[in-house]
C-alpha cells in the first residue's frame, strides 16, 4: 500500500466517525485542540498526521485508536468491555498516583478473589 493511500484511507476513517457523530471539523478541531483546517487536511489525506495527533483525534472522537485503522467501509466490532477499559484508563489518566495505586491495589483484590 503507498503512503498516499494509507494516509487517505486514515483520512476518510476520521471523516466518517466525524459526521456518525454529528461533528463539523471545526467542532472535532476544537474538542481535539487543532484548528479545522488541518482536520480537514488530515481528512483528505493530506497530512502526515503523528501518532500523538492521532490519539488526540480519537479521544474527541470518543473512539478506541484503533478504530481509526479499519476500512471505512469495515466495521469493527467493539465490545461494551472494550468501552468500559478505555473508560476505566481514562479515568486513571485523570488522578493522582496514590488514587492510581489504591486502584491497582483493589483491582488485584478483585481479581485475586474470581480465581
């Protein structure tokens, strides 16, 4: 697959989660912290966007990284629990080292107990 292509293909991924969410690509640029412009670039295929970009993209998009790698026209398929973890990381991201410890801590209580 060319450069061109994949930047593209990205590109039109972006677009389409966009409008499913009723997003004009000043909103998404505003909610990501990019300038319209350069959504629209990136949606065309213009942009060598980064990864870090990227990442920034889906988070306005509310939609896992990967999501923005499948095929426009390919669905992929993301479960309440893949929801609820990147959920859970958000959330984490969010607070304090002792909060994040304390939650790791719980969390292998939790699981320790199901086995």
């Amino acid at each position: 697959m060319k450069d061109k292509e994949v930047l593209k293909l990205v590109g039109a991924r972006i677009r389409l989660l966009r409008k499913e969410r009723g997003l004009s690509q000043e909103a998404l640029g505003e909610k990501g912290g990019f300038h319209f412009s350069y959504i629209g670039q990136v949606e065309r295929g213009e942009k060598n966007i980064s990864l870090l970009n990227l990442a920034q993209i889906a988070e306005a998009l509310e939609v896992n990284l990967i999501q923005l790698f499948s095929y426009v026209d390919e669905k992929i398929e993301v479960t309440s629990t893949d929801n609820s973890i990147q959920e859970i990381v958000g959330m984490l991201r969010e607070t304090t080292d002792e909060k994040i410890r304390l939650a790791k801590n719980v969390l292998k209580e939790i699981l320790n107990a199901n086995t």
